[in-house]
C-alpha cells in the first residue's frame, strides 16, 4: 500500500523519466499521508498506444493516475494528495516542446477485502558463478 497506477500517452514515452516521478512520487505519498512510507509505495507505469483527446487535435497528451490508499483517510487529505500528484506531474512534463498534457488524478480507498502478500526472494543459485570483482 499504496498502490499507483499511471497510465500514459505513448507521445510521452521518449519525454517522461518515469522512474525519476515515481521515486519523486513516493517520496511525496510519505510526505503528504500518515502511514504510508516510500518502502510501501508501489508505482506500475502503463503506456497508451492511442489518446484522442477533445477533437482530436495533435500536439496533446494524456495522463491518468491511480492512487490506491487504505480507508480512513479524509476527503480533504485526498485532495491534498491529489493537488499535489498533479503538481508534480506538472514538474516531470513542463519540458515537452509542443505538447499540451491533461493530467488527472484519482486518489480512492482499496476495497474492505484488500489482502497482501510478499513472497521473499529466492536463494541465489550456488551454481551460479560469481560476477567479476563480487568476491
């Protein structure tokens, strides 16, 4: 928890260091929510092939994020999260020449059933030989 879900115009691709928002992201979901720390925050990024925004006209770009928390937090929290998710997709986009990006962002509650799991990682094959310099 969270779990955050971006989903992005294909016309961003080249343009959006996505790693650098969501480790930005992260930071801020700590910063701005009691409970949530960056070691709990899980970003999945998701390129669009095809956005037609309004007419249709070129030169616009889309980016939707979804912002999973546990309940109980307030209205007014959310839309603190969210006015400042957009902020800072404002900061990671303002540098594309030429294009014009819609952003939203949806902050909602993961359901009563939500359960988690995390598998530990799986013992390093002794078979496998060392890499140069890792002894």
């Amino acid at each position: 928890m969270p779990h955050i879900a971006v989903d992005y115009d294909h016309s961003l691709h080249a343009t959006f260091d996505r790693r650098r928002f969501a480790l930005a992201l992260h930071t801020l979901a700590a910063e701005t929510i009691d409970g949530i720390t960056v070691e709990s925050c899980k970003t999945r990024f998701r390129c669009v092939d095809e956005t037609v925004i309004a007419d249709g006209e070129p030169g616009q770009a889309l980016i939707h994020i979804e912002f999973a928390i546990l309940p109980g937090r307030t209205t007014e929290t959310k839309s603190a999260l969210s006015r400042a998710v957009l902020d800072l997709v404002r900061r990671h986009t303002a540098s594309v020449p030429g294009l014009v990006v819609h952003a939203s962002v949806d902050v909602c509650d993961l359901g009563r059933a939500y359960t988690k799991h995390v598998s530990p990682a799986a013992p390093a094959d002794p078979a496998t030989p060392a890499s140069p310099g890792g002894r």
